[in-house]
C-alpha cells in the first residue's frame, strides 16, 4: 500500500466514542480524584468494563487472532490494525486523564507482558479472565529499589524447587502500576495477577532474567506500599514483596533455561517494543488536552493564532503554539508508524524507542508550556492545565526514561552492543 | 489506512535519485561551492532522473502525474547528496509547477512542452524579497491592471538562473493577493542584478536580484487568467519541498556525523561510545523522522486535497527548518575542531540549515 495517512474508519469511530467517555466519565472526576490520591474510580472501572465486553473486547490488549476491524464487515482481506486502533484508543482516554487510563481493567501490562513473551498455552490460561464478569486487572513488576532501568540489577530470586517442580520467588518491587487492584481481593474485581521480574542465575547477569506469572491470593505475596505521587495520582503506584511465593514450573514467560546469549531476556524485552509506542501514545493525549485547553482560553480572550506568517511576523505566544502542534502532531506520527510496523510485523525496536523519547519530550514540555502561558490560570488548581503538568511527567519516566530510550535509540543507530554502548 | 511503504514506482525513483545524489551530487559538491559553479554536465544529468517530466501529464509532453508525496520523497534523497545541486536541478520546476497547478490550458500548452523538452532548461521564478520580514502572502512587488496589461513594479532576491533565463514567473501583490506573472526575458524595464547574489551558502547556485519597473505584461501572462489562481496550493509545495531538503541536508549531516563518531577515538574509545555523543545522534535521528514523517503526512494530505493541507504543510516547513539547523549544528560540534575545517562537508551543511528559514520559493515540489 503506498504512503498514506488516513486514519482507518474504525479507528475514528472508537475515538469519537472514547470523546464522549473522556467528557463524561473522566474530565469530571478528574480533580475529585487528584485530590482524593488512594480512592478507587469504580464508576469509570465498571463502566469500561461493560463497555469493552459490549465491544467483544475482553481487555484493551490486541487479540491474537483479531486484526482490529471488528465490528466492520470484513470483505476483503484488509492490513492489521490492531495496535494503531490501541494506540488511537490510549491517546484518546489519556486525553481524557491518563490516570484513569492507568485504572482501565484489561491486564495492562502484565498482559501484554503475557501476550508478548508467553506460548499459546500460556495466554489461554492468563488471558481468559479479561472477559469474564468482574473487572480484572494485572501489573508488571520489575523495578526494585536498587535496579531502575537497570534491569540487570534485579535483585529478586527464582529458585526452582525441583521436588515439587515450583518456582520460588523471593524479592522487593516497587512502583507497580496498577499493583494493588491486581493483588488485592476487592470485591468488585476479579482475580488478577502480576508478573515479576527475576533472576533464574545471578551470575549470568541479564541473560538469567525471566518474568513469572503471580496470581493474587498466592501465600506470600503481598502489597505492603501504596506511593504519594506528583500526578497520575488516581493510579495505584504498589510496592510488592515477595517472600518465599510458589508458582507452578508453567508459570515463567519465555525459556526456565540459562543459555550463554541473552536471547531469552531480549525475547522477554521485546514486550517494551510492543508497549513503548502505548506510553507514547499515553503521554501525547495529556499534551494534546493541554494544547486544546490553551488554544481554548486564548481564542476565549481574542488571541488568534496567525498560522502561514513567517518566524518573524509571529508573537511569542503565537510562535509557542505553532511549535507545539508541530511537536505534537510530529510526535503522534512517530507513534502511529511505530504501531504501524508491530501490526505489520516489522522489528521496531528503534521506531518504537523514538516515538517514546519523543513523546516524552513533547509531553513535558507542552504542559509546562502551557501552565506558563496561562500564567495564574494555568497554575490554579481551578483548572486541570496544573494537573496535566503534573500527570505528563511520567511519560518522560516510566516504561524506560528519556534517556534510557534515547541509549536504545543510539545502539540501535549505530549497531552498538550494550557492551559497546553503555 | 496508515501506510509508510513507498510504491515500488517510487521506490524505483527514490533509488535512482540516492544513486545520482551519492554518487554524482555529493563528490562535486564541495569543489561547486569554493568555485561557485555546478557543472553543466550535473546539472544535466540529474535533470534526466526526470522528476519534473514525471509529473506532467502527456498532453502536455510529460509522462506522468504529479504528486507532492513522489515530490518529497526525491527531494530529500537528493537534497542528501548537496542543496545548490539540488535547487539546481530544480529551478525549472520553479516555473513549470506553478503552471501545471494553476495555469490556464493556453499556459500549459504554451510553457509546459517547451520547459520539459530536451535538455534542462534555464526557466526560474521570482518569489524572495530582499526583507527582514519577507513573507510571501504580502509582498512589497505591486501588480496593477492597466488596461490589459499588468504593470509590475519591485524588486526580487535570490533568483536562481535569472541571468540566463527565458523566462521567470514573477510573484507580485495584487490587491493584497499573491499572484504570478509570466515575465519574457527581455521585457522592457526587467533589469537582472549585474552580481551574483553573495550569501552564506549555496555558492554554487548562481542567483540574482531582479528590479522590475514597470514592467508590462499582457493580462494573458497573469497565471490561471483574467481570474487569477489560489496562491495556498503553490506556497505549500514550496514549503513542502523546502521542508524535504531541509529534511535530506540535516540526514546528510547526521549520517556524516554518525560514522565519524564511530572511528574518532577519545581516552581510549570511540567518541560514539560516549553518552554524551550518542544521545546527541539519538536526538538528531529522532527530530530528522519527526519532521520526515510530518512532511509526508502533509504532502498526502495535499495530494488528497484535505482541508488542513494548507496549514500542515506550512507546520512540516517551520519543523523541518529549526530541525534542520539544530541538526546541522551539532554535526559540526561532533566533529568538533575538524567540523570547522572545510575539509568535512558538516560546515557547509551547517549553512545550509540556517538558510531553510528563508528559502521559500527556492525549490518546489
């Protein structure tokens, strides 16, 4: 197909749908919730719930067999758009308020954890439970105190029981997004789980890593720390410890074996090529909610923006706004070819890096823009534009850094080893 | 649907471009500009890849249809070997696009068999004015109706090719609108500057002032007729293809730049090696697919005749110029001392990129 730019019908319809959720379920609570940090948003969680269900979707992850038209008569054979209508979906809730985004049942990325890195069998037996009644949630743990980015740092242990051929887990996460509803037994939610990060042989550094399936419930599991945060504060952020946690021998994503490569950490690591351009995506619908609450209050006091004049005939402000919805819009393009190439099944390591230093860049410095230009309205609380300064930060941050990214970014550029590279 | 594969057409062209740029452009680029002259012979040849002919159909001597999407992607492929060459190459695009977009059928018959036929041709337009707040949607050249005659009055900078030209299509404000005029060479009060225009860069392209004074030309010279034409369309394929160029210069500089990097050793390692040199690759590669990916979105779009077409190709062009220049100048500084020294073409890029601010109406697509 030859280059082309317009978005795919089922894509624009979702995001006119997800508008109208964002107004009424989200905007509204936004500030309740900012303010009431540790308070679970139920209303939006069953909400979308019903709604994905009454969608055929399960949870926000693509299904393996789905191409991403559902819902549209398929006639002929068409491109897989799956991931580009997930991206659509994120940016469009994030707009909304990318803390509730977080809050949306599904599996998050334990999920996409499982469906990336997991076999056949796997998913069906992880998976399934998206669709069922109650809202689920899953999370991802990896971070620990000591060992950020670093992942090689780890320091959680799984040790194989070879008597009773269980795992042994034991180890200290912290920052969990979405941790405590996918651990704790909240009555209206189903039973989740977490995967965890762990070495299966210290010595072999990062080639010893694998990520474990937890299910809540699981003696010696617990969550012990729920984080104060600076923004994205209706998403629970979980310390999780771990201490002497069985789970059965089926329950490690990826090969139980320690080869010399580091083939089965990069398999495991391909989950962020997948889920990278999400964040992205995340960060951008914050930004984009900025802009147009900007361009809001600058139209609403007769400031026009003169789009076509030269750099020199602009005002400050006028420069300012043009720059950033040429950042914006640029950034989202990054975004949409990086999901473009995973729907294809291109490699995307570095197209998916990209749109991630990228976004987090545009992110941080739209918002803060914005609160600048606004000047004290900007800063009151009275309005959401202080929040979403708050909230962008984040996508700078989790699921690897700026600059984290920006070394993925540079070893894949110049064909660099970590080694090489570090 | 969202795509980002090229047609295997485009890729054809897009691989014979790379090939003319790298192998043709890039290698005489450095002695063009100390000399201030492209060689005939290069110029020619890049005139063969057949960019403009290809996108004239053949009622009017062309094999083709035009496409600002095809347009951006040879642009920057060849804007990656050297910017005068490609501007060039190019000039006659300058007249004979504007025609295609918004002459009349008289006009077309009339200029466009003539501009593509045989080898390249010196025919130019006059858009630049010598003015710190030059902007195109308002120029300082007036056009008035006389009779049924225009009469234009004005002067116009950066030329490319006015001293040899047959003819320029002259952009003049008419009543507050931006309208072309087809201007003859030897006019009558149509005076090209007698020195070639002395800029930062971009020596190799010869370019001139030109005064007009009271210059008439029949009303029938005025492009699209008595009614005129949209000047938007125009604007945003020059903005469009400067966005391109500038695209192509900055991957010049970064790929230059990176494979420097990658021999040059410091305390015992390549400089590549170090964070501080990668992040600033890392960024660059970044920001240069921002503004590609941007500029080919607005180029669809006009080839698709969307409604924001206009505006996203002028966002494409002040992306790609502050990228360009941000680019460039840290190419230089990842060569450091030797990025100074005009032995490295990472100078000369660097000039290139600050020009992009100014060069609407030098190049179009």
């Amino acid at each position: 197909m030859p280059i082309e730019f317009e978005p795919p019908k089922p894509i624009v319809q979702t995001q006119f749908v997800l508008k109208t959720v964002a107004e009424e379920m989200m905007r509204s609570k936004s500030r309740y919730f900012d303010e009431h940090e540790h308070e679970i948003p139920w209303d939006y969680i069953e909400f979308m719930h019903t709604a994905m269900k009454a969608m055929g979707a399960g949870s926000l992850a693509p299904k393996q067999n789905g191409n991403g038209h559902e819902g549209e008569e398929q006639k002929e054979k068409r491109p897989p758009i799956a991931y580009q209508a997930l991206a659509a979906q994120i940016e469009a809730l994030a707009w909304g308020d990318v803390g509730f985004y977080l809050c949306t049942p599904g599996g998050g990325l334990g999920a996409a954890a499982v469906q990336a890195a997991g076999t056949p069998e796997q998913r069906a037996k992880f998976l399934a439970r998206f669709a069922g009644e109650k809202p689920t949630f899953a999370a991802m743990c990896m971070t620990e105190a000591g060992a950020g980015s670093d992942t090689a740092s780890i320091r959680a242990r799984a040790v194989l029981d070879e008597k009773t051929n269980e795992w042994v887990l034991n180890g200290e996460k912290i920052f969990v997004t979405a941790g405590d509803k996918s651990l704790t037994p909240y009555e209206k939610l189903g039973k989740g789980f977490i995967v965890v990060w762990a070495s299966i042989d210290p010595s072999a550094g990062r080639a010893g890593m694998r990520a474990f399936v937890v299910e809540a419930g699981t003696p010696g599991v617990r969550v012990t720390k729920l984080e104060h945060k600076l923004g994205i504060r209706v998403s629970d952020t979980a310390a999780i410890s771990l201490v002497d946690v069985r789970v059965p021998f089926d329950h490690i994503l990826g090969s139980p074996t320690v080869e010399k490569t580091t083939t089965g950490f990069k398999g495991a690591m391909a989950t962020f090529d997948a889920t990278r351009p999400l964040v992205a995506a995340s960060g951008l619908g914050v930004a984009r909610a900025a802009l147009e609450f900007l361009k809001e209050k600058l139209a609403e006091n007769g400031v026009q923006i003169r789009y076509g004049l030269p750099r020199q005939k602009l005002t400050a402000i006028e420069r300012d706004v043009i720059d950033m919805e040429i950042m914006l819009k640029s950034a989202w393009l990054m975004v949409i070819k990086a999901v473009w190439m995973a729907d294809n099944k291109h490699p995307n390591a570095l197209e998916s890096s990209m749109s991630k230093v990228k976004a987090g860049d545009v992110g941080t410095k739209i918002t803060q823009k914005v609160v600048e230009i606004l000047g004290p309205l900007g800063y009151s609380r009275e309005f959401l534009a202080e929040k979403w300064f708050r909230d962008a930060k984040i996508t700078d941050i989790y699921e690897g850094t700026g600059q984290i990214n920006r070394l993925v970014v540079a070893r894949q550029i110049l064909g660099y080893s970590g080694a090489e590279l570090r | 649907m969202y795509s980002f594969d090229p047609t295997e057409e485009q890729q054809m062209l897009i691989d014979a471009v790379r090939k003319y740029a790298a192998n043709d452009l890039r290698p005489a680029a450095r002695e063009a500009e100390e000399g201030g002259e492209l060689p005939k012979k290069l110029i020619s040849k890049g005139w063969e890849l057949g960019l403009l002919q290809a996108s004239i159909p053949e009622a009017y001597g062309g094999f083709g249809e035009r496409s600002a999407v095809t347009g951006v992607l040879a642009v920057e492929e060849m804007a990656f070997g050297d910017l005068a060459g490609t501007l060039a190459v190019m000039t006659p695009s300058l007249f004979a696009t504007p025609i295609l977009l918004a002459g009349t059928e008289e006009q077309k018959q009339e200029y466009l068999p003539k501009v593509i036929e045989g080898d390249w041709a010196p025919y130019t337009a006059a858009l630049i004015e010598y003015a710190f707040d030059f902007d195109p949607l308002a120029l300082r050249t007036i056009a008035a109706l006389a009779g049924d005659e225009y009469v234009l009055n004005g002067e116009k900078a950066f030329v490319p090719f006015a001293k040899e030209a047959e003819a320029l299509l002259v952009y003049a404000n008419l009543d507050g609108q931006t309208q072309g005029f087809i201007v003859p060479k030897d006019a009558a009060g149509l005076t090209i500057g007698g020195e070639r225009e002395k800029l930062m860069s971009l020596n190799a392209l010869p370019m001139y002032r030109v005064k007009l004074e009271n210059v008439k030309v029949p009303a029938a010279n005025r492009l699209g007729g008595a009614s005129g034409h949209d000047f938007e369309p125009i604007l945003a394929s020059m903005r469009l293809a400067a966005a391109s160029a500038a695209v192509g210069v900055a991957n010049a500089a970064f790929e230059y730049s990176k494979n420097y990097a990658k021999e040059r050793e410091a305390f015992g390692v390549k400089i590549a090696q170090k964070q501080a040199i990668a992040f600033m690759l890392a960024e660059m590669r970044t920001e240069i697919e921002a503004s590609r990916l941007l500029t080919w979105e607005a180029a669809w779009k006009l080839d698709a005749g969307k409604e924001d077409a206009f505006t996203e190709a002028y966002l494409a062009y002040m992306g790609a110029a502050d990228m360009a220049m941000m680019v460039t100048d840290r190419a230089v500084q990842i060569l450091g001392g030797h990025g100074y020294i005009r032995e490295h073409p990472v100078e000369m890029w660097m000039r290139n990129g600050r020009g992009f601010a100014m060069f609407t109406g030098l190049v179009i697509v």
